[in-house]
C-alpha cells in the first residue's frame, strides 16, 4: 500500500492511497503533491512529517523514510517516525468498532515463505508481545491460546488462516495498512515533541537486508 495522508491534528484534510506492489518509488511524491492540492495547502503549512519507520519491505520503508527526510530537510519541519504494527492495530479497531476489549490484537506483516513481523497488542495498544520475526506453525500461539480471543489481520495473516482452522478463539479480519492509521500516533508524538534526528534515523527492518535473484560467475 502507497498511502499518503494531510491531517489538522487528527482531522484527515486529504488521503491518497494505491494497494499495488512496487510503486513507491514512481507514486509518493505525486501523491503527496495531490494531497497539499486536494486540501488546498501549501508545503510552508506543514509543520511536520510523519513516516512509517517499519518492520516492513526494505525497499518501501527505504523511499519513505528518503523521502520525508527530504521534506523536513527542506522546509526545516520535525521528523516523527510511527511504529507500523502500532498503526495496523489502531487502524483495526477504527475500521471495526465491535471488536471485544477483551480481544487481543496480532497485526502480521508478510516476510515471505511462513515468516512474518508481528507483536500483540491489547485493545488500548499495550504491547503484550515484542514486534519479531516470527516463523508461523500451528503452535506459534499457543501460549495466548487459552487467554484471550486473539485477531489476527494484515497481508501476512492470510497464509495463517489454514493453520489455525481449530482454534476457535483465533479471529481474521480484512486490512489494508493506511497512512490515515497513523494520524493519533503522529499527533501524540508531535505534542509531546518525540521527534528523530532527521539526519540519522533509519528505518527499522528487523532483518538485514537479502537480494534475491543469482549470482553471475564471470570466468577469464
């Protein structure tokens, strides 16, 4: 998802978003021109920058991170960097207001095969399980299996499903990641000035980067 939001505190102005693979590098300068256009602002109104620091695709949290750099270089605003899973479970219980405060929230991001970056939240976002890179078999939960009803949702939960067919209290629910999920926790860290150095943030990928494809032996 390329996904860019212009938000008056945690009124959203203007949204702009694409679910389409590989498309950062081409997309999220234009849509951040349509969304200033859109709400009829300037760049000079800005008073800071909000990104999603990750764990996520190496390449996507690269350009976004490059890119609101950018930004706060040039007009000399603040740099906030928002916890990505942190923002898929508040976006969850925007988009579902009946899910149960009793529930549990498992936000996973895909990493390929049967891994996923994932960590538990409750529903006023305490952090019950560290973020990790977790990979997936029928007893990666079953410490939380007798406690609470534990949803799960996000691109990575999809390829979960099948395993947890049996377990009664394990709930999917339909997600798409949102700039516009990060609105409260930008404006919370804009309020209490939890701001990054803008020249030596770095995005946290929480595996080191691998390059697909093979490598070529060039003989003499």
């Amino acid at each position: 998802m390329c996904s860019v939001a212009l938000s008056a505190g945690i009124e959203i102005l203007a949204l702009k978003e694409l679910n389409e693979r590989n498309i950062h590098a081409s997309q999220i300068t234009l849509f951040i021109n349509e969304v200033m256009k859109k709400a009829g602002k300037s760049y000079a109104d800005l008073n800071a920058v909000a990104v999603s620091k990750g764990p996520g695709s190496y390449t996507g949290l690269r350009i976004g991170v490059s890119t609101a750099k950018g930004l706060c270089y040039a007009l000399d605003i603040p740099l906030i960097a928002v916890d990505t899973l942190e923002a898929m479970a508040i976006g969850i219980l925007q988009d579902n207001p009946e899910v149960s405060p009793n529930s549990w929230l498992c936000p996973m991001i895909d990493a390929r095969r049967m891994e996923v970056y994932t960590a538990i939240f409750d529903t006023n976002l305490k952090l019950l399980a560290d973020v990790s890179a977790k990979i997936l078999d029928e007893h990666t939960f079953d410490q939380f299996f007798a406690e609470k009803k534990l949803i799960f949702f996000g691109d990575g939960a999809a390829k979960s499903r099948q395993l947890y067919l049996n377990q009664s209290n394990y709930l999917f629910l339909e997600f798409e990641c949102s700039a516009a999920h990060m609105i409260p926790l930008a404006v919370n860290k804009y309020q209490s000035v939890q701001f990054e150095n803008t020249a030596y943030f770095e995005p946290f990928y929480l595996k080191d980067f691998i390059a697909g494809g093979a490598a070529q032996v060039i003989k003499d």
